[in-house]
C-alpha cells in the first residue's frame, strides 16, 4: 500500500508519525525496547505530546534479529499466529551514551542514541540495510490506522521471493499485497502468500502477520523496501545469511521444513483432467494405453468428477461412473499404481454433509449466527471452520474412508477465497485467518496422511499456501493457460516459491485452461520431467499424449525415464529440501550469488545443485541460456560446454538444455521405469569435467533418507580415483574420456556413446591417463 503523493508528500486523508530520536531505553535479558517520540523533545513541553512508538529488539535464534514496532500496547492479541521455532534469548545488549546494540551471531542492530533518527543492521564488518527519517511509521489513512517499515536497499541489491508469484522474478518496481487469492498464473495475485523476501544483499526479512501485509519493493521509495500492516504493532524478523541459501535454512528452521517424500511421488502423475467424460473404462483405457507404449506411470489422480455434480465434498464416488470403487481401486493398485483423488475444503448445499457438518457447528458462520454460503464454485456453498479441533477430526475421518478404500494421497485444491465477514470457533481474527486458512486446510490433510501412512509416506498436491505451509508438501502452480507464455509464467512462480522456502513444487503439464498444440506439450514434457514433481492434467481435454501425436509418446517415454534414472540424484536433492530447506527447483541467483549475469534469469533454473535445466519456450527449439564459469557438459550427449558466456542452440523434441556442472558427480540409477527401487544398487557415478584435486563425496540416499552408500571421487593430476561404501553394485562413466587412452584398476571398460564407462569389481576404481 503507498501512502505517498511523491516523495516530498502524503496521499490525501493520510497523516504520518515517525520516530523523532531515542527518548529512553529499556534492557531485558537478550532485549533491548527503545521509546521514540514522534517530535523533537526540546523542553518538558515537548513530553505532554504524542504519539510516541515502541521498538523492541531481540532474538530468536542466531543470526536472526526480531523488530516489534508498537504504537497502543493496548491493542487486544489476536490469533491466528505463525507457529515459530524460537530458540530464546540468546543476544548480546551493550547500552552507552552512543548507541543500544544488540547482537545475535554475527548479526547485529545498532540503534543511534544520538542525532536523527537511525538503525542500521550490520555483518561481517558491514551494513546489510537500515533505516533513517522517514522510515519507520504509524499511520493514518482511509483504509485504517497501519504500521509501516522501510529498510534500505542499495544499489544492485535485489529481492526475490514472497511467495509464487507469476511476474518478474526480481521483485524490485513491484507491488505486492500478501493475500491468497484465486487469481491463475497471469495476474498479479498469487494462491501462494509468504510474507518473506529474500535478497542478495546477505539477509531476508520475514514478516511475522498471517493477514494482509502489503509490500512496496523499490515502488514507493525507489532505494527501500517497504512492508506495512494495518493494527497497532508489527513484528518482523531480519535473517543474516550471508548467502542466500544460509538465509534460507535459517527462515526454514524458523518456520519449518519441507517434509520427506515417498519415492514414488516423484514418479509421472496422470489426471482424468477436470471438466473431462470419464468412468472406470475411461481410465482403464488411460493406463492400458500407457502400459501398451511403455510408458511409466506412478500415480493415477480423479479429479474432481469422482463425485457426483453439486455434492462437493461428500466424498462419495459417483455411482453412476464408478459403481464399485473399492473393486476399482483394488484393480488399479494391483497394477503397481498409486492413487490420488480430488478434495477441496467446501461443503456444497447439497452434499449430506452440510446438514451434518450445520448441525455440529462445523462450518464457518456469519455474525448472526447464519452459516456463510454463496454461490461461487458450487450452490450454496459453505466452508469448514478448521479452527474447531472437532470440525477438523470430523472432516479427517470422512477422507480416512477414502484411504481405507485404497486412495492413496490427496489433491488439496482451492483454499484462498475465505471469506472475512465470518466468526471462526476459537475467536480468530478473520483478516488474519484468510491466509492462514491454508495452513490449517492442508495440516489437517497430510497430518492424517502421515498418521495413517508414516513418516515419509505422506504426500499433497496442496494449490493454497501461506508461511509454513513448505511442511505440507507438494504444492503445484494452479490454472494456467496451455501457450508458452504461461509456461514460462508457472516457471517464474515456481523459482519464487523456492525462494520462499519451499522445497518441491510442480505444474500441470501442457497447461490446464485450453487444449495445448503438439509442439507446446512436448516442449512442457520435457519442462515437467525436469521438475520435482510431474503431472500431466487439463481442464476440458485429456491429457495422454498419444491424442497429440506419435511423438509425443516418444518424448514422454524419453523423459519419464530419464527422471527415473535420476532418482538417485534427485533423492539427494530432496534431502537438502526437507534437511537444510532448499528448493529441488533452485533458481540462478540462489546456487550462483556472486555471479552478477544470473541476477534476473527466470527461463532456466538448477536442478538440485548440479543439473542446469533452460526449458525451451518456442516450437522450432530455439533457446538461449547462460552458462556460468567452466567447462560444463550437456547430459543428453556428453558434448562439453564453454561457461561464462550466454549460448544459443537448436533442440529437437526429445532434446533440452540439461547442463551438469563442472566438477559434479551425478549419480544414476539402474532402473528406468519406476523411481521406487533400490537406487544404490547398480548406480552409475557420472563424473563430469573433475579438476586436478578433486575430492567429491556423493551420498546415495535409501527409501528412509538414510545413507544407503558413499562414494569418494577425487582427481590427482591424469588419476581419476572411486572408493565406494555400502555399494554392492556400480559403475563409472567419464564422459570424453577415450577408452584406449587409459589403464584401469577395479574394474573392465565397456562401450559407451559418451565415453569411458567402468564396471567395478572391487570396492575402489582407478583410471590412470586421464587428460586434462
């Protein structure tokens, strides 16, 4: 929200109060409060007026400083709240005549005593931002009474993150209001709200409101970054990094980490689509079809058409199309298959549930006492009040039904159009619930799915989210059109969830709205193959590809198998999402910060750390897209790739841009047609332009996440060594390595299209004669 006619003025009907000087300041155990008139104090006069603001610093956790800023302390607390992992006090306050400073790790705020108005937040002998007059406000506008915050961003400082948001990736120029919304992929709202950003600069800010916080990037005031909230105080936390992907561990240690999947959830998901005819021989006919063309398929999803019209949810299969789903399911698993079927957190008027969820109090009402309903979606419409302990056990026991039919997982859809004018059971504050409502939506979903399935078992494909909501995953990137602009727009949302903390993310496959042309979808293919998680669903046309055409089948087959022999890379990338809280998906910036050519790149991402991915986003294969430093190897054909220079190519249909980067060992696996199997067994070490001393360890993670086999790769001068543990079976490939140029211990050579590959016999290889 701006409040600013310009920058010498204020919009008409908006009065600003901003801290003056330092009055007094108060010290606590790891804290420090200091009260700031809001005019100068030059005699006892000066002190009958107010208003005056409250700043109190402390810390959570190392390296993270919280800010309150309070006008009336009076203001009553008001729930919902992020559930946060604080650690306590645990900060440094030093107090003179100069300045209040409180540090926390190697971070710390300093407050000037003296002087005007100043705060700077400083690291490794440093400033990272601050601010100055002008900056920290209470105000008074139209819209209500607001606290607002300005930090300083300085030249060639960037910002990323606040949420999945479809525009540019770098939020500098934007305005952003963090509140959920139903808007697809081509508009400025987003499904996905964090009020987190994320910036080059060495730190991140976390705004601690679950509501409506509204920020102005560089847009208000070109050289600060700007967030505000309406009500008397706001807290949030600056996080140091120094680098970005330090800042993200730590915002995700502070509101949680993505879970652990299953391996089959990053299997190929296929989709009834939406609007879509179907019944039991429908999607017989779907996997048959799939099975007859090779194609590898892990998980089966009914949309929503599961149920009859105007009944959902009652979770009840449609009799007509599916008159024994038990018998159904149970045919469908025995063919290897994972199930997955849609839900949302509305009860329509006429599914049995309204009257029973009416009678028990179960679904949010009006302050009259009227259950809240429109017509939006589906008649008569009402929603769940999740707030109620018991309304969320009623609705868990209606999906435990389904998963003790054989259902497997749940697509969590919509979640972001809850209403305002309501009263929740536990006395939330409904502003601050619209957000947060998605939180407690998908928590209450994959808490049964994890009670019911196991650690590690459960999985969503969740559309809503908010803070936190990273621990709920898979979220994928809502309804957008079937062209290549929203292709790379769900791109562009999907790097700015990662940068706000969560770790997988996915996208429906040729777009959903529409019907996409052969060359869009097979260009996707690739695109969703080489993303955490795969789906292929539309809206009102289906989804296989042999409707596109024969080679879509073809360029299918090649990349659903492809992802499955990365499996035992991409398990040690999701280790890193649910153990440090870095994206699978990782945008430029955040695996290459001190690289100023990737600061805005949005049309190709990493792939764990070491894949780099540059989706092509025309018919006729055309591409651009930079390499950094090094000698960098294409995947697909082993052909070397000079860095440090921006690259144009041409690529067929079953070709793409996947890059390893130099000196990486990128393990594959044995099988190619499911990604639940034993990834140690058989692996291939694919050790890609390894410099003179070289040392790489590369973990295999087992089907738990634990370690199922280590194995050292280092490189002394023309030797090229492997010392493998836990390892039963395994190989070695060189790429560019010519077979009769080289002696090899441990193991015998054989043919490969890409180089030197070796078949161990031992526990360790050594390849001597290696050129440079």
């Amino acid at each position: 929200m701006k409040f600013t006619d310009g920058y010498w003025m204020l919009r008409d009907g908006v009065q600003a109060s901003y801290p003056d000087g330092v009055l007094d300041v108060e010290t606590a155990p790891g804290s420090f409060t200091v009260h700031a008139p809001t005019q100068p104090i030059r005699h006892r006069g000066d002190l009958l007026k107010g208003p005056a603001i409250a700043l109190t610093y402390s810390s959570p956790m190392p390296d993270v400083i919280s800010v309150t800023i309070t006008h009336f302390v009076g203001e009553e607390p008001r729930g919902p709240r992020f559930t946060l992992h604080e650690e306590g006090p645990g900060a440094l306050v030093s107090v003179d005549e100069d300045a209040a400073v409180l540090t926390s790790g190697a971070l710390s705020v300093r407050v000037a005593r003296t002087g005007p108005w100043r705060v700077e937040f400083s690291a490794d002998g440093r400033v990272l931002t601050g601010n100055g007059i002008k900056s920290t406000a209470i105000v008074e506008a139209p819209e209500g009474h607001h606290i607002r915050e300005q930090l300083d961003l300085g030249v060639d400082h960037h910002v990323y993150g606040l949420g999945e948001r479809f525009g540019p990736l770098v939020k500098n120029g934007q305005s952003v209001d963090i509140w959920n919304a139903d808007g697809g992929t081509a508009s400025e709202q987003a499904y996905k709200n964090v009020p987190f950003f994320l910036t080059d600069a060495g730190y991140g800010v976390f705004v601690d409101h679950p509501g409506h916080v509204s920020f102005e990037v560089a847009s208000e005031n070109v050289a600060r970054t700007q967030f505000s909230v309406a009500g008397q105080t706001m807290r949030y936390l600056l996080i140091h990094g120094p680098e970005p992907k330090e800042i993200l561990r730590r915002y995700t240690a502070l509101t949680g980490r993505p879970a652990r999947l299953p391996a089959w959830s990053f299997g190929l998901w296929l989709s009834t689509s939406f609007t879509t005819s179907y019944d039991e021989e429908t999607v017989t006919g779907f996997i048959d079809g799939m099975a007859v063309r090779n194609l590898p398929l892990s998980v089966f999803h009914f949309d929503t058409f599961w149920m009859r019209e105007f009944h959902w949810c009652d979770f009840e299969w449609d009799p007509r199309a599916f008159p024994d789903p038990r018998g159904m399911l149970e045919r469908l698993r025995a063919r290897g298959l994972r199930i997955c079927v849609w839900i949302n957190p509305y009860i329509a008027q006429r599914s049995k549930l309204f009257a029973e969820g009416r009678a028990r109090g179960f679904l949010l009402k009006r302050p009259n006492g009227d259950v809240w309903q429109w017509d939006k979606w589906q008649p008569g419409l009402a929603v769940v009040d999740f707030t109620d302990p018991a309304a969320r056990e009623w609705y868990a026991a209606k999906l435990e039904a389904l998963l003790d039919m054989g259902v497997d997982c749940f697509k969590s859809d919509f979640g972001e159009r809850i209403p305002t004018d309501v009263v929740y059971h536990d006395g939330s504050d409904p502003a601050r619930m619209h957000n947060y409502y998605a939180y407690l939506y998908n928590e209450t979903v994959f808490e049964l799915l994890r009670k019911r399935r196991g650690e590690g078992e459960a999985v969503l494909f969740a559309r809503s989210a908010t803070a936190g909501s990273q621990a709920f995953p898979v979220h994928w990137g809502g309804d957008s059109e079937s062209t290549f602009e929203a292709m790379a727009e769900n791109l562009r949302g999907g790097l700015s969830l990662g940068m706000s903390g969560f770790g997988y993310w996915s996208h429906d496959i040729g777009g959903f709205e529409g019907t996409p042309d052969p060359a869009l979808f097979k260009r996707w293919i690739a695109f969703g193959l080489l993303s955490s998680h795969s789906r292929l669903h539309g809206s009102h046309s289906y989804r296989v590809p042999w409707l596109f055409d024969e080679e879509a089948v073809d360029v299918l087959r090649l990349f659903t198998r492809l992802k499955a022999r990365l499996m035992p890379y991409l398990q040690g990338a999701a280790r890193e999402a649910y153990g440090q809280g870095l994206p699978m998906m990782r945008a430029m910036a955040l695996e290459f910060p001190g690289d100023p050519a990737v600061t805005h790149l949005e049309r190709q991402y990493m792939l764990g750390g070491d894949l780099l991915v540059a989706p092509v986003f025309a018919a006729d294969g055309e591409v651009a897209y930079y390499v950094p430093e090094g000698t960098w190897t294409h995947v697909l054909t082993g052909e070397p790739v000079a860095g440090g220079r921006w690259v144009r190519e041409r690529h067929g249909f079953s070709s793409v841009p996947l890059l390893a980067r130099p000196g990486s060992v990128i393990p594959f696996g044995a099988v190619d047609d499911r990604p639940d199997y034993d990834h140690a067994d058989g692996v291939t070490l694919h050790a890609y332009a390894l410099p003179d001393g070289a040392r790489v360890t590369t973990e295999v993670p087992g089907p738990s996440g634990e370690t199922a086999a280590t194995f050292t790769t280092t490189r002394d001068g023309d030797v090229v060594r492997v010392a493998a543990e836990g390892a039963r079976r395994w190989r070695l490939l060189l790429p560019g390595v010519p077979p009769a140029a080289v002696s090899v211990e441990g193991g015998t050579t054989a043919e490969h299209d890409q180089g030197l590959l070796v078949e161990s016999h031992a526990a360790a290889i050594t390849v001597r004669g290696v050129a440079e």
